[in-house]
C-alpha cells in the first residue's frame, strides 16, 4: 500500500511551463513590440497556481483526512513574505536616497504590497499597471496580490470540500469550471469597447466600486474577481487530474497526450506573438485590446490546461521531457523571484543610469537576477539569510550609489548596474552552495 505522503511528488515539467511563461513576461516588460501578448505568462501562472494548491490541499485531506489552515498559511508566508519584504525595503532605501518627491506616493504602494492588496489599491488610486508614471517599482506586485489572496481563501474553501464534498468532487469540479465561464461571461459584458479618457469624456469606461469611479479596463485586468478564471479551471483540472490516481491510467505510451501538450503550447505561442498590448495609442485615442476581454483570458486557461494536463500525464514522453530539461527547471523554480526583483531592479538601475534602452533594460534583468537568485533561496532556506539581506543594504552606501548615479558615460551608465548587482551578489555569495542543497 503506498504511503499517502508520497501521494504527490516533485513534477519537474510544471517548472518547465513556469520558465517559459515567465520568460514571456520578462520580453514583454523589456519591449513590447518583441511579444505583445507576453503578458499572459501571467494568466499561465494563474492555471498553474490553482491546479498546484488544490493538488497540495488534496493530498493533505487524502493523508490526514483534513486540512491545517495555520500549516498551509505559514508555508505560504515563508515562501512569499521575505522576498517581498526585501524587494519593498530596497525600493524604499533607493527613493529616499534618489526620489524624495515620490516617498508620498510611494507610501501608499508600499502599505498595499505589503497587506498583498496592491491590485486593489491600483484599482481604486488610478495609478494603474498602464500607467507611464517615469518611477513606479512596485506595479508588478499585483499578480503575486492576486496570487496571496487566492492563498488566503482557497485553503477554507477546499476544507469545506473535504468536509462535506468528498465524495463529491467531480460535482465540485464542474462548479469551479461553471464558476470560470460565469466570470469570463461577466468579464465581457463589463467590458467596453472605444476610446478611454477621463471620466468626463469616457464615462463608460468607468464604474463604481464602492461610491469610487475607477477605470473598467483596470477593474477587469487587475481585479481578484475577474482574474480568478484562470485559477478556477486550474483547482478543476487537479480534482480530474491527479497524479497519485494517473499512474493507473490505461492509456499506456500513446502519443496522444505530446500531441495536445504541443497543441496547447503552439495555442499559447501564438496567441502571445499575435495578441495586441493590453492598451494601445490608436489615431482616435488610446484604445483597448477587445478581444482580450471577450474570450481572450479564457482561451489562454483553456490552452494552458491542456499543456499542463499533457505534462503531468505518465504517458507523455517527448512534452514532459522537454520541459523537465535542467534549464528550464532551474529557470522555472525561481519564478517567483523573476517576477518579485527583476521588474523592480529594471525600474531602479534605469533610475539610476538614466537609461531606457532597450538593450540595458536586458542587461538590468540579467544583473537583477544575479541577487535575486541568491536572495530568494536563501530568504527561503536559510535561517541567516535575513540577516545577510540587511546587509546587503548596508553594502550600497548613499555615497557610492550617488556617485555611480552621476555617471555620465555609457561605460560608467553599464558599470553602474554591475557595481548595484555586484553587491547583492557578494552578499549571498557565501551562503548560496548551502542554500542551493
């Protein structure tokens, strides 16, 4: 009889689909006009995450007959809140040494990502993801809110399931799938097409929400209710696509399951190289990508579920290999950190170099990066790590960070993003073999 602990184990090829989406992300933030639709790596994410912690949150109901809210709750926040805490802390030390003026704005976003609310607070201060704002480090902050609010709900809700549901899941299943298509509905009735301005030359690209107007497209993108589709149809494919029940699957080593896992993943190139931004300026104004909206969001869950539903599966051979392959592995394990320091660290060294080409902001991901690694898996496995976070700060002083900020020439604009990496760097340093082990 198999141990219910070993009911799930380590899938190498969902890393694989998170490095690829997050390698989408990171195109898209670096131009545009490279992956116009990079942006729904995201909504890829979204698939993943609900499919894994249902997954985790089932195993556990298997094994111990219920669920620990504190346990899974605490797992979470080692997980998520150091990285978080460093990426705010930095920001904060670089706009008080470098952008007092926007230490008053910057409050409010710091108080938000911090209580993992900060889509809902874009939302309702009008100082969206689509915004043009020259310093807004912390835009990317919403999906992980997304994400963390997810993780704050989700857990209740499947101990009820295992409660009341058990025996019902395939029932529970096809709640959460209705669920998804009942707010991709709603997102295309709320959605509207045409020009966005002001509130007063566009008052229908603006509702209320709680007395306050607030802008449908940010409301419809940002919001926990909208986004939640993709989440849905993941918790619905973990309650049909166990991996503990597949290993008795019949369908032996057909090729079946490579050919829609390919299928899904072509489904998700395309609609990444073929979508348009999310907002764009047209000669009538700045417009919205309505396709997006009417079914765009839904059919990117649908094509993930079948690539993660492909992956998983035993008999997929030639999918799952290619995805499990060691790059993207590695890639796809520090995703989180991809998506917490990167974007950040681009909007701090172009500060700081007074540089928005296209090729530095590459670089800048790649400098970020090489902290960042360091810093997430040791905030993550290492009880010294904080400790040498706070340090790292300590290691930028305001005199060396000024006087690379004043640099003039491209040399000194490069070297100044590898001085800012070099000292994130030197302090993990020491500590990365063990944290790796």
């Amino acid at each position: 009889m198999n141990k219910r602990s070993e009911l799930l184990t380590y899938m190498p090829s969902l890393d694989g689909i998170r490095a690829l989406s997050v390698l989408a992300v990171i195109i898209y933030h670096a131009n545009k006009m490279w992956l116009p639709g990079g942006f729904l790596g995201v909504e890829v994410f979204f698939v993943i995450s609900g499919y894994l912690i249902t997954l985790l949150l089932l195993a556990e109901s298997e094994k111990n007959g219920s669920i620990s809210l504190k346990e899974f709750w605490w797992r979470r926040a080692r997980r998520l809140l150091p990285a978080l805490w460093v990426v705010v802390l930095g920001v904060v030390v670089f706009a008080a040494l470098f952008q007092r003026e926007m230490l008053g704005t910057l409050r409010g976003d710091v108080i938000a990502a911090l209580l993992y609310g900060f889509n809902w607070f874009q939302i309702w201060v009008g100082t969206s993801y689509f915004t043009s704002f020259e310093f807004v480090p912390l835009r990317h902050l919403w999906s992980l809110a997304v994400e963390e609010q997810f993780y704050l709900i989700w857990p209740v809700v499947m101990l009820i399931v295992a409660k009341f549901g058990k025996r019902r899941l395939p029932i529970v299943s096809a709640v959460f799938f209705g669920l998804a298509v009942v707010l991709a509905i709603y997102t295309a009735l709320v959605y509207q097409p045409g020009t966005i301005s002001n509130i007063g030359d566009t008052p229908n690209q603006f509702m209320s929400l709680f007395g306050q107007p607030v802008s449908r497209i940010d409301f419809l993108f940002l919001g926990t209710l909208t986004r939640s589709s993709g989440l849905l149809l993941g918790a619905a494919l973990a309650i049909w696509w166990r991996p503990w029940l597949l290993q008795n699957s019949r369908a032996g080593a057909n090729k079946l399951f490579d050919f829609i896992g390919i299928g899904g993943l072509a489904a998700l190139a395309l609609m990444m190289w073929r979508f348009q931004t999310v907002i764009e300026g047209t000669d009538e104004g700045t417009v919205g990508y309505d396709f997006l909206f009417r079914g765009g969001f839904f059919l990117t869950d649908l094509a993930s579920l079948a690539v993660i539903a492909a992956a998983v599966h035993p008999s997929s051979k030639i999918l799952a290999r290619s995805l499990s392959n060691p790059v993207l592995v590695w890639l796809g394990r520090r995703s989180y950190g991809f998506l917490s320091f990167s974007l950040a660290g681009v909007s701090v060294l172009s500060t700081i170099c007074r540089q928005r080409f296209d090729t530095i902001r590459v670089c800048s991901f790649g400098f970020v990066r090489a902290g960042a690694d360091r810093i997430e898996l040791s905030l993550h496995r290492n009880t010294g790590a904080t400790r040498c976070g706070l340090a790292m700060v300590g290691r930028v002083s305001p005199a060396g960070i000024r006087g690379t900020a004043c640099a003039s020439s491209a040399t000194n604009r490069f070297v100044c993003g590898r001085i800012v990496a070099a000292c994130v760097w030197s302090c993990q340093f020491g500590n990365s073999r063990r944290a790796t082990r």
